[in-house]
C-alpha cells in the first residue's frame, strides 16, 4: 500500500558520511552516560519488597501512589488479579527490614483506607535481582547472534552485519536515554528493548530485500544507485509502519498510566531510531562494507566455443 509514490530517487547515500558521523556521535554519548550514570534499576535487579494487599472495593490506584510518596517510600503500584488487588513493590533503604518496612507501609495504607488487608509480603533480594541483570544480558546477546545467522543465510554477511549494528545502535540510544534521565529501568523496559531490536530487524530485512531485487533488476546501476533506489522504493512503506505502530503506542503512553509509561517511552525512543538506523545507517555501512551485484546474481556461463574442425576427422 502506498499513500504517496516518489517519482525521483532521493540520494541518500549522498549525505551517508554525515548520517554515520551523528549516530556515532550519538552512541558515544549514550555509552558515555551508561559509564558515567548507570542506570536506575527496578527492585526486581536491586532487590526489594513485594506486597500483595486487598480491599473491600475497587482501589484508588493514584491515591494510593500519592499516599506512599508523600509518606517518603519509594514504590510501584498496580492492580494485581483484580480491581480490588493491588501489588506494590517497595525499595529497602539501607539498615531497614523488609519487616519493619511492610508494618509502616500497612500503616499508611491504613490510614487512607481501613479495609486494606496485606495478604503477602515478599523479599527479592539482590542475588535474584543479579540474576535478572545477567539472564536480560543474555537475552540481548542471544538476540543478537541469532539475527546475524539469520541474515546471513537468507542475504549474505555483509548484510548480517550492518543489520546488527545499526540494531544495536537503537538499543544502546535507548539505554542511554534512560540513564541520562535515570528513568526506571525494570523488566517491561527489557522486554520493549527486544521488542525494539526484532522490530528494527523487519525494517532492514524490507530495505534488503529491496536491495537484492534492484542488484539483480539494475544492471547498468551502481551500488550507490542501487541503495538509493531501494530506500527510495520503501520509505513510503516505512512511514506508514511507523506512523501506525507510534499512534498504538503514543495511546500507552498517554493512557496506560505509570504501569505502561516506561514500556511505552522506550518503543517510542526505538521507533524513531529505528527508523533511521534501518535506513539511513545500515545501508551506509552495507554500501562500505563492499556489497556488490555479483554476490547476488551469478555470471552467465559462457558457451564453449566450437572448433570448426570438431568433429570426425577422416
């Protein structure tokens, strides 16, 4: 589907070396903050405590969140099963018990709302919180590899590659963005950093495609202008996918409340850099990576030649 068609082919490889030298300058910012800043970590990688608690009816999640902070602790809350249930997970300060600080947070709870009925109270410690670090690590990792495989055996390494750094380009920004704003990092921000590198992985694998068909169409064309022409050919598809994928997720952020906010901000920060690391840095370092036509379209054999004097010689 097409809302628009571009009758010209913009020259994008043109401007690929200033396009390369931004995302590196942004990467390196990124890494730097990730050094510097680290980042903020939920309880379920520090380690905290959890709380189940039940009311008589529906629970005020807002209130309940405004209650917490204005007595001084540091929590997550949202429903858990039912409206009338609500999961809270608490940081631990230093020298506090996870006993001591369930009662006081009781406390409160039942100053706001007498019926508040603490059901369950659980430790994570931090050895658990170190195991998610590492297993999310792995994840990423794992991830990683297998998109390169892939790439490599439906296009050619070359295009593997470039796929994988640009991809790691988006999840890197994104994690930077969140230690220059030490915003909280915890397992939906994982799960949307992988949603972000399978998505960005789609858009390459569409602007590749592309490119194998024009080397094997083009003949006469060079790379340069084989790359041009595919981008060119996508990018009304591309803006399409990405408008309607970000309304989708611009409604969570704007509606799903601090539950989905993070999750939501961090596909929204991948899908505008995934927009352009599929496009405007993969294809540059495909480009300076040395693909070419004859990785893709195999050389007509040649006809042997006749002797005229083949044949039965009497």
């Amino acid at each position: 589907m097409e809302f628009f068609k571009i009758r010209r082919t913009i020259p994008f490889m043109r401007h690929a070396l200033v396009f390369n030298v931004l995302s590196l300058i942004t990467f390196l910012a990124a890494v730097f903050f990730l050094v510097h800043r680290g980042l903020n970590y939920s309880i379920e990688f520090t380690g905290g405590t959890l709380m189940e608690v039940a009311y008589s009816r529906p629970a005020e999640i807002e209130n309940i969140r405004q209650a917490l902070e204005k007595a001084g602790y540091k929590a997550e809350v949202q429903n858990f099963g039912s409206a009338r249930d609500v999961l809270l997970r608490l940081h631990l300060e230093k020298n506090q018990s996870s006993a001591d600080l369930s009662q006081k947070v009781q406390g409160v709870l039942k100053e706001q709302d007498a019926s508040a009925e603490v059901r369950r109270v659980e430790f994570v410690g931090p050895q658990v919180g170190k195991e998610l670090v590492e297993y999310g690590a792995l994840a990423l990792l794992t991830t990683a590899v297998f998109i390169v495989l892939y790439l490599w055996i439906r296009f050619e390494w070359r295009f593997g590659l470039s796929a994988i750094i640009a991809n790691l380009h988006d999840v890197v920004i994104i994690l930077g963005f969140f230690a220059f704003f030490q915003w909280e990092f915890s397992l939906p921000v994982l799960a949307a950093v992988l949603a972000v590198l399978g998505y960005s992985v789609n858009e390459s694998v569409v602007v590749f495609d592309r490119v194998r068909e024009n080397f094997r169409k083009m003949r006469k064309a060079s790379t340069v202008e084989v790359i041009d022409s595919a981008i060119t050919g996508v990018i009304s598809r591309t803006i399409i996918t990405h408008l309607c994928t970000q309304m989708m997720v611009t409604t969570m952020l704007l509606f799903g409340g601090p539950a989905l906010h993070y999750f939501a901000l961090a596909l929204t920060i991948g899908i505008c850099f995934g927009i352009y690391s599929s496009v405007l840095v993969a294809s540059p370092l495909l480009m300076w990576l040395g693909a070419s036509r004859e990785q893709f379209v195999k050389a007509a054999r040649k006809e042997r030649s006749r002797d005229e004097h083949e044949g039965a010689v009497v």
